[in-house]
C-alpha cells in the first residue's frame, strides 16, 4: 500500500504537514460528477481531503468523453459515482468515500460536511441545495456557467452578489430564485465574464426515480460544452475549498 506522507509531501512543501494533517480531518461534498464535479472530487482526493461525499444520479454517455475525466469508451453506461469511487480511491486508498448514486433532494439527503461543491446543472435541485446550505450555514462554492463558453481564462470567483453578467438566462434564473427565497449573497460562485454561445438549442424532458420512489420530471437543456471551461470551473472550487479550509488549520 502506497503511503500517504509520500502521495502528499508535494503538498507539504507549500502548506506545510500540519496543514496537511488538517485537510485529512475535513469533510467535503460534492453534488454532480460532471465536467465540472469531477474535476473538483479529483483536485479535493489529490490534496488529501480525508472525507468526501460525492453525489450523481447519471451514467456516462459518449457526449460526455470530450470533457469529463471517468468518460470513455470504455466506461460508456456506467454509474459515475460508482466509477469516481474506484478512482479517488486509487488516488488515495485511506481516504473516507461516501457514494451517493442519486438525483439531489433535500428531501432524500441532509448534508453534514465542513463544506460543499455545488457542480448541479439542472435548476431546481441547485436552488434546493443552495437554500438548505445558506439556512444550514454550511460553506458552499457553486459553479455557475461553465457551459457554452470555451475561454477558462474568463473565469472568476467572487460572491453571488457580485456576478458581472446577471443577464444570462442560466444565471438570471438561479438569481431570480434565490431572490424569492431571500437569498442574495453569502454564496461564493465560480461565473465567467465570458458570453455564452450555442449553435442549436436543445431541450427535452427528463424524469428521474429518486431512491426514495418519488419521481422528478424537469425540462433538460443540452448545452454547447468545449473540453476547457468545465474543467478549470472544477480545479478553480477545489482550490477555493482547501484555501478557506487551511485557513481554519
């Protein structure tokens, strides 16, 4: 077995193995395996979180093998939790792995972490995890625009009261949300200063069985995504989490 002063010394060398100690006590979930999530639970392993919550309902599709880290050929149809299971732990073997092969509801899933990666893509289940953070004071990043864009390098991160774009329709809708629920900061974000683009809009309905039996239908819009942005949104929230984590250390 490989051992964890060497997978992490790199590391040490910047933050230090008290520091490094810390990050092993600390708990982070993170909602959708994505092009983003993925990145992130990744980034998060490889700097020696010791707890992480890692929460998706889908299975890999081959549209997904342009942008997302366990999408292949060969992994086509397979759970993506279950497949981020195997990888993080080949990353780091002693890390604490809680799999979640499920659609999120704050219904079928109350959170206890020490902080929270919100990859979401489809609205209502982002409101709903957003909300029950900020009332449950539960630290959270969230990404906002990784889809449609191909410049990583417009990405910035700052409070959701502070987005520059709010015009967006992605954007506007979650804002507009979060509003009614008298929600308007105290929600850092990962958006892009740059414009949106898509050739062909496509939408369709998709239902989804939750564990619990109960079943969602929702409108999901398919957007444009280049092998860029998502990535980078992901590794710009990894890095953002352990940086107020070791704050703490």
């Amino acid at each position: 077995m490989t051992d964890s002063d060497s997978i992490f010394s790199r590391n040490e060398l910047y933050w230090g193995k008290q520091g490094q100690e810390f990050l092993a006590s600390c708990h982070v979930a993170v909602f959708g395996l994505g092009g983003v999530g993925g990145y992130c639970a990744e980034a998060l392993a490889r700097s020696g979180v010791g707890e992480l919550t890692v929460m998706d309902f889908d299975v890999v599709s081959s549209s997904n093998i342009n942008r997302q880290l366990v999408a292949l050929n060969s992994t086509v149809g397979k759970s993506k939790a279950l497949l981020f299971e195997s990888r993080l732990k080949d990353i780091n073997p002693y890390i604490k792995l809680n799999v979640i092969e499920d659609f999120y509801s704050d219904k079928n899933y109350k959170i206890r972490a020490d902080f929270v990666a919100d990859a979401i893509d489809t609205m209502r289940a982002k409101i709903s995890l957003l909300e029950y953070c900020v009332k449950n004071q539960i630290p959270v990043i969230s990404s906002m625009g990784a889809g449609n864009r191909i410049a990583p390098e417009e990405l910035y991160i700052c409070d959701i009261s502070e987005i520059e774009h709010k015009n967006t329709p992605f954007v506007s809708n979650i804002l507009y949300q979060l509003k009614k629920r008298n929600i308007t900061s105290g929600i850092q974000v990962v958006a892009s200063r740059e414009k949106p683009f898509c050739r062909e809009k496509i939408s369709g309905t998709e239902n989804v069985l939750l564990k619990n039996g109960e079943n969602l239908e929702f409108t999901k819009i398919t957007p444009a995504s280049t092998p860029f942005v998502a990535s980078c949104a992901g590794i710009f929230m990894a890095s953002y989490i352990v940086r107020k984590l070791l704050e703490k250390a």
